[in-house]
C-alpha cells in the first residue's frame, strides 16, 4: 500500500492486486483526511475488502476443504433452478441418502471408490437400490466437477455397479392392465390429487413408494414401483390408441425404448385379441 497527498489535503491510500483470471495488474484506492497509523490501519482493512469484493466477482467457484453436505447444498440449489419439481424432490432424498451413508462432513474430494464401495456394501442393501445411489452419487460428483467444485474425479470409474442377480421381470409385468385398475383400484379420500395423504395433500416421496408397494402386493399380488403407473398410463392411451410420438411427449421425452416397447406390446395383445374374435366367428 502506498499514499498519495491530493491538493485538498487529504491523503489517498492505493493498492495494487492481481486478477487470477487475466493475470493482469488492477489497482483499488480510498481515501482519509489525513496520514496517520491509525488511518493507514484503516486504510489497509478497506482496501483488503475492496480487493475481496473484486476477487469474488471474477474468480473461479472452486473451493477447496469442501464437504459433501456443502456441495451437496450447492447442488441443490443448482438443481432447484434447473430439474422439475418432482425431479427435485427425488433428488433431495437421494442426497440425504448418500449423506448418511458416506458421511455429511467427509470432505469431497477425498472420498475414493474403496471408500464408496465399503461404505455402500456395509448397507445390505439389494443390488439395484446400491446400483441408484451409485448413480446419484456419479451424478451428484460429476456436476461438481463440471462446475468447479472438484478437481479430479478419475476415481468414479472405478465404481461398477453391482451385479444383479435377481430375476427380470418381463415387459408385461411391468405395468398394470385397464382390466386390473378397474377391479383392485380404492380410493379412501376424494382428491384432485391421483394419491393423497389423510389430509387430502400431497404424499412424502418416500411414503408414497412404500405404501405403494405395500399395497400393490395385497391387492395386485406384485411389487409395484412409480415407474409402473408411468407404464401404466403409457399402456392405457396404447389402447385408446394415442400415437406412440403423443405418449413419449407427454412422458417428457422425444424417444424412448421403454414406451415404445409397451406400446407395441399393448397393441400387439389387441391384434390378438381381434384375431380371436374374428377366428370365432361364423358368417353363415
């Protein structure tokens, strides 16, 4: 820091600093009524947070000794702005998920893929349950990556995903038929909402899964997921025979295998069914 006496007598205080960003040379400056220790005391502290205020404007977002709680919040509040609600939601209780297991106050950029692997193992968890926070937790260290957050994530190739060894189930016992919502679907409240809670609002993301599941295998006799009613609804306008690029946008994307596969699946049972009426027949 140096001064400079300005012809009203008062003196100003410079200071030069460097922008990381351009490596050039940029000066800030204020001024006091007079040079004493004091006011060059003074002069220093305004000067320092001048500098910081320009730093924080046009310096990179990494930070360094980053936990995953922090970065967690980071990307909640980036997703806030860019995912659907629903979206949002989901992620919200994945990411609590992911805090609990690995630990909120591990920092993030020390966390290795021995440490996931481990720490996820200890779980007992089923395969594809391990398999979705190892896609979360991938997606969740990417972004960071992608903004600046973390500076080497080489290690989440070394995370597989784990072997599933339980059955696959067959396309048409992913989705319920018209036939099986007319005679098993109950409804205790009347709601605009498709599910709702005792007070007539919205159901936790969580509760929603479980009672779902919970209920589906008393009255249908098998698990039931979220993604089953999204098939589900794909095969009711099947029947009514929406068009399969109608049904993809309404489901949010252009192309999708899955849709498809139950579209043609639904309609091909159809055909059937026509062929066997048609076969039983007698004309004359």
């Amino acid at each position: 820091m140096w001064s400079e006496t300005l012809p009203n007598g008062k003196v100003r205080f410079v200071e030069r600093y460097e922008n990381p960003m351009t490596e050039k040379s940029h000066k800030v400056s204020v001024t006091m009524d007079k040079d004493t220790a004091s006011t060059r005391k003074l002069a220093q502290a305004a000067l320092n947070d001048k500098i910081d205020a320009k730093l924080s404007s046009t310096a990179t977002i990494k930070k360094d000794a980053l936990r995953l709680s922090e970065l967690i919040e980071l990307y909640r509040t980036d997703q806030k702005a860019t995912v659907t609600k629903s979206t949002y939601q989901q992620n919200y209780f994945a990411m609590d998920s992911l805090m609990r297991i690995l630990g909120q106050d591990i920092l993030a950029d020390k966390i290795t893929a021995g440490y996931v692997r481990e720490k996820l193992a200890a779980e007992n968890e089923k395969s594809g349950t391990i398999n979705e926070r190892i896609t979360r937790l991938k997606a969740l260290m990417r972004w960071g990556y992608q903004n600046d957050y973390i500076a080497d994530i080489r290690w989440l190739d070394k995370i597989k995903k784990f072997k599933d060894d339980e059955k696959v189930q067959k396309l048409e016992e992913k989705y319920l038929e018209s036939n099986e919502l007319k005679e098993r679907f109950y409804c205790g409240h009347r709601s605009e909402l498709f599910m709702c809670d005792v007070n007539v609002d919205y159901l936790n993301y969580y509760s929603y899964n479980k009672y779902l599941q919970e209920n589906a295998r008393q009255l249908f006799g098998k698990t039931v997921t979220t993604y089953f009613m999204r098939h589900t609804h794909v095969s009711l306008m099947a029947e009514q025979g929406v068009p399969p690029d109608v049904i993809s946008r309404r489901l949010g994307h252009s192309d999708s295998r899955i849709t498809m596969n139950i579209y043609f699946h639904v309609t091909k049972k159809m055909r059937e069914k026509d062929n066997q009426k048609i076969k039983g027949m007698s004309i004359l």
